[in-house]
C-alpha cells in the first residue's frame, strides 16, 4: 500500500473517492464545507433533506458532484466533539477503508481535519491513520489454496495544509513502520503451530537479522539451555518433539556503551497444557499463546525500520507444551537460571516457566528496564475483559511510561497491583515457590512469581491474554501491544534526544 500526504483545495484533488467528515446535526468540518461550497450547496442538500445528520459511524456516498474533482465524494459522521475517541476514530477508518475497497476504488483520500477528538493533533491523527488503513487492509491466506483476492486500493492520500505536511510525512513514515510490525505480529499469531514452531520463529529473527544492518541475532538451542541450567525453559520444552529455541536479538541505533532497554516474549507456539491438559473445545487457539513473541518481534521490526537512536535487545523463550512420556509432571522441581527452584503444581502454567529463565538471561545486558509480554492467565481476561492489556510492575515510573504510550497509541492498558500479601500464594513445602498461586488473583499472583526473577531492575509484565486474538467469526491474532511498545520506545528515544 503506497501512502502519500498531499496539499492543495479537497474540492480539485485528483481521486477516485474523497473521504470528508460531518459532526453531529450536520455540522460541516472545513473540507466538507469546501466540497459544499464548490458543489453549490450539495451537502447541505441532503442533510437539510434529512438522508444524513453525522451521526458518528454514518456514511454517505455521492458521485460525480459538480465542481469536484473527485469521482467519488463520501461522507462520514463523526457524532459529537465529547463523544470522540481514538479508539472510535480508529473503528471508523477500518470501516471505510474496507467498504471503499470493495467498491474497486484505487485511490483514496482522507481529508477529515483532524477530528479524532479533545486530544487530536496532527502527528497522531495522521499516524493512527495509517495504522488503521493497513489493519483494515490486513488479509491472510498463507495456509489457503487460493491467495486473498488483491487489494484494490493502491493509494491512500492524506490531505494536510502546506504547514503541516513535515509533520505529517514524519507521521506517515512511523506509521507505516509500525503497521508493518503490527502484520508482521499477525502473521505470526495466525499461523497454526504445525507451521510456527521454536524453529520457525528462529529462522524469522535470523531473517530479520539478514535484513537489517543493525541487527544481529543468537540462537541458543535446548543442549545449550540445559547446559546453561535454564531447567524451567527446558522443563516446558523437553516434552515435544519439536525442541525448544532461546532467540535473542540485539539492535544497535545508539551509542556501543549505551545501555539498552529489553523486551522479553512468551513464544508457547502450541500449549496442550501438558500432562495437566486443557480441555478439547476452543485448544485450536492455543497457537495464539506466542502472540507475547510475536508481539515483541513486531515491535523490534519496527524500532529497526524506524532506525530509532536507541539500543534494544529482545528475547523469546520458545517452546511447544506437550504431553509425553518426557513431560514435565505436576510435583517436578527444576531449578532455574537464577538458581532458584520451582515446584511445577501445574503444568498449563508453562509460560512464567519459560519467561523466568528469559527474564534472568537478558539482565546480563544490564538493561535500563525489561517489558515482558505473555499471553499469561485466563484471569486476566476476567479481570479486564477483551479491551485492556494488564499491567504489573515494580517501578511505577515505567508503569506511567507505558500507560501514557497505550493512551497515545490507541493501545491502552490497565495496571494491577504487585503487592507483597500476594506472594504468600506462591508457597511451596518443596520448593522456593511453586508455579501456581491458586484461583484468586491468578493474574496478580503470576506476576509475584516473575517478579523474583526482576528484583534488580526496572520491570513491567504485560499480560494479552484477553487482547491478542479474536475469537468467533473474526478469528485472528490482533497484533497487539506493538503500538503501545512501539510508542514507549518513541518517546524513551525522544527524551534522549531532548
């Protein structure tokens, strides 16, 4: 998809389809007001006639108005100034996006003067913008006979006022940069986990590796795990065939003694829940329990083709959860990097076992701060349902940071409390502390347990299970959080820049 700012009047734009936006009761935004104008009075027409008042989501389609360019002229409602958000801004744009592809329209302009909202400025409008348009333009076919029939749209213009365009083409390029990330997330999630294997996300961070000049890549196979005394990564993977992988990538944009900022990805490309198995319906979903991985691949992708000035190293423990006579067995202890030991009363709570050992690994780097994602606990999806990302810390400060990036990035998250009367939960007779803390609190308890592999540095644990796929008939990964990543690390290099 070719995306392009253009100046000039929205009423002799050269396009298939003009996009111009009408607030409640009809209410004309400048560029709709210039297309009214130049159409002597079109716009009104129909809304004085009652077929449109801008109600938010409504659309209207017009041809071949007199005095405009455009073959095309649609006109969404943007409802009430207080009622706007970007989460409604971003729902609407997807849904045009996707309603002006079928039309077999090829080139497109958006001119919807900033309207997101209270909080809209042009960097953010335009870059959400882009965002949106390539998620609504997202298809898979990688496992279909026939490939998805061709995107029709090859243009999307964004209309912004000559003083505005640096700001916007900056904009554009994040964008684009990040929407890559967010496909390169889906695309992994959607595979299933005959195809997406420790091996499989392997060979992608050596791609990624290959294709970027500042990138390199160590992939640390199950001898050198076991060797290592990684015993909770290698406990989860030793039960499959298919051997479990320590991939860590190393991106270099800042200064060679800079410290970097780590992101750590829970990559279970398939979870059985081992010899505690998981119930037959719905497990087909359980390819989705390395969307952590796949998130952090994304957002790493995207930091490299943002060349940002920072350093960044990013870890996936990968392994597949398997029942096997090699199985780990509720009652195992193993003994972690950190020299810990863990009683695994649950062999479906696999992925703070591979996260631990991850978590330990990486401080090596002597990180500024660590974020590891995971599609951790069902609870978390009790909790906060299908909207939020949960949020557990030991530094609020960072907590702050990525909180106030999700609200920018349409990517938001809730923070949960991380407070010592949980980690009672975690006591073992047999052990250091054991792998599960009992129904309450699942979420909270889970992140006690990784917290005793980051007492020495600044963490925060992202728990997407709720958020990273659908689920029914628009079943698919989602890609998130790579924009609220993606964002926190934008504004980390901001302030070092500043």
């Amino acid at each position: 998809m070719d995306f392009e700012i253009v100046n000039g009047s929205v009423e002799l734009l050269v396009t298939d389809c003009i996009v111009v936006a009408v607030a409640d009761a009809g209410k004309l935004t400048p560029s709709a007001q210039a297309i009214d104008t130049a159409s002597a009075g079109a716009l009104k027409e129909v809304i004085d006639a009652g077929d449109f008042d801008g109600s938010h989501g409504t659309t209207l389609l017009l041809r071949n108005l007199s005095g405009v360019t455009a073959k095309r002229t649609l006109l969404v409602g943007i409802g009430k100034e207080s009622d706007r958000s970007v989460a409604k801004q971003q729902t609407l744009i997807k849904s045009v996006v996707a309603t002006v592809n079928k039309m077999g329209v090829k080139t497109l302009t958006l001119a919807l003067d900033q309207s997101s909202g209270k909080d809209s400025d042009i960097y953010r409008d335009t870059r959400l913008i882009v965002e949106a348009c390539s998620a609504a333009l997202y298809q898979y076919d990688t496992t279909k006979s026939k490939p998805a029939t061709p995107t029709k749209l090859e243009h999307i213009h964004l209309l912004l006022d000559e003083e505005s365009t640096e700001y916007g083409e900056g904009a554009l390029l994040d964008g684009v940069a990040i929407a890559n990330g967010v496909a390169t997330a889906r695309e992994l999630g959607n595979l299933p986990g005959n195809i997406c294997t420790p091996i499989y996300l392997a060979d992608h961070a050596k791609a990624l590796a290959d294709e970027f000049d500042s990138v390199s890549c160590e992939i640390l196979d199950e001898k050198q795990i076991e060797s290592m005394g990684m015993g909770a990564l290698y406990s989860v993977g030793k039960g499959s065939d298919i051997p479990p992988r320590l991939i860590v990538l190393k991106y270099e944009g800042g200064e060679a003694n800079e410290a970097p900022y780590a992101l750590v990805g829970k990559g279970i490309t398939f979870d059985t829940g081992g010899i505690s198995l998981k119930p037959g319906p719905e497990m087909d979903e359980m390819k989705f329990d390395m969307c952590g991985a796949a998130s952090v691949l994304g957002t790493f992708e995207a930091v490299a083709e943002m060349r940002l000035p920072i350093n960044l190293i990013t870890v996936v423990a990968a392994a597949e959860n398997m029942p096997s006579g090699r199985a780990s067995k509720p009652g195992d202890v193993v003994t972690t990097l950190s020299g810990q030991t863990v009683e695994i009363l649950n062999t479906d709570a696999e992925g703070r076992l591979v996260l631990c050992d991850a978590l330990t690994y990486v401080q090596q780097f002597k990180p500024q701060a660590v974020i590891d994602v995971a599609t951790l606990t069902g609870a978390c999806i009790i909790a906060l349902g299908h909207q939020a990302t949960g949020l557990l810390a030991n530094d609020d400060s960072l907590a702050a940071q990525l909180l106030d990036a999700g609200e920018f990035a349409g990517d938001r998250g809730w923070q949960l409390p991380l407070w010592d009367e949980y980690q009672t939960q975690l006591d073992s007779n047999f052990a250091d502390m054991a792998n599960i803390g009992g129904r309450p609190a699942g979420t909270i308890t889970a992140a006690c347990f990784l917290s005793r592999f980051t007492k020495d540095v600044s963490w925060a644990h992202l728990d997407i299970a709720g958020v990273a796929w659908n689920s029914g008939k628009a079943k698919g990964a989602t890609g998130r959080c790579v924009p609220m990543l993606t964002q926190y690390l934008l504004d980390v290099a901001e302030q070092k820049e500043a």
